[in-house]
C-alpha cells in the first residue's frame, strides 16, 4: 500500500510540474505579444520608415559596388587586350630570333659557281645582305634558319653555316 501512495504522489507531482512549465511558457508568450500590443501605430510607422530608409542606402550600396564590379571587368578586359599584344610581340620577336618554325610564300634562289669559279662564304653573305635591305624575313640557306647572329665561313672546300657544314655545288 505504501508504494501505491509513493507512486501516485510521484505522478500527481510528474503532472503538476508540467502543468506548471506549460502555465509558464504561455504566460511567457501572452507577454510578447503585449509587448507588440502596446505599441502605438505612430511607434510602428517610424520603424517602417527607417527600415525603408536603411533599405535605399542598401540599394545605393548595391550600385556602386555594382559600378566597382563593372570598372573591374573593363579593366580585365583591358588588361586581356594588352596581354594579348604582349604575347603577339614575343611571338614576333620569337619569329625573328629564329625560334619559330615559320610557314608562307617565299622565293627560293639557287647560286651556281660559273667556270672555275666557286662559292665563297661572302658571296652569300653580299646575297642575304641584299635580301635584308629589300626587308625579307626568316631567311634560310640549305634548310639553315639565318638570324642576327648566324656564322657564315669558309672552311676547306666547304662552307659552314651556323655550325654546320655546306658542301658548295
């Protein structure tokens, strides 16, 4: 009998407590919603209007970041152009340095030795000195890239261009 009496207090004292806790949270909520209650509707239209108010400055805000954003990509843009340039030039400096295969029209022009003559080293130096003055590029003799510091010598019975050896016809 005594643990029917033990427990039926421990359950009346189970639901008392959440008969409480539920009593508190409600009386909790009834006073947020005085709270709103009690403010006028003169105390609400100030809030709406800085609330709009604080939302044109963000507005504002978003332009010019906007504007920010839009200076950025015109100046990558430009910064793309110029890249572009850049990489054009060392292309051409590559091509005129001789590190370039290049590819086109051209015009090809054969050297024979007349009688018991032969050809020397400054025969054709005179004819790619010739050719540079008229503006001719990527100039070649047997295959040989010549550039700016391209060796032209006699050696024996041939002739050596850039470290390699040309037989003359």
């Amino acid at each position: 009998m005594k643990t029917f009496k033990e427990i039926s207090l421990t359950m009346v004292c189970l639901v008392l407590g959440i008969i409480v806790a539920w009593q508190f949270r409600s009386v909790k909520y009834n006073q947020v919603l005085a709270q709103y209650e009690k403010k006028n509707v003169s105390e609400i239209i100030d809030e709406l209007l800085m609330e709009k108010s604080n939302n044109d400055k963000l507005k504002v805000r978003l332009q010019e970041l906007q504007q920010e954003v839009d200076a950025f990509k015109n100046d990558q843009t430009g910064d793309q152009n110029r890249l572009n340039a850049l990489e054009k030039s060392v292309l051409e400096a590559r091509i005129m340095a001789g590190l370039e295969t290049v590819k086109g029209t051209g015009i090809v022009v054969a050297i024979e030795p007349g009688g018991f003559k032969t050809i020397e080293d400054r025969h054709i130096e005179e004819l790619l000195n010739e050719l540079k003055a008229t503006d001719a590029q990527a100039l070649c003799v047997n295959d040989e890239r010549i550039v700016a510091t391209s060796e032209i010598r006699n050696a024996g019975d041939y002739i050596m261009i850039n470290g390699r050896q040309l037989v003359p016809p």
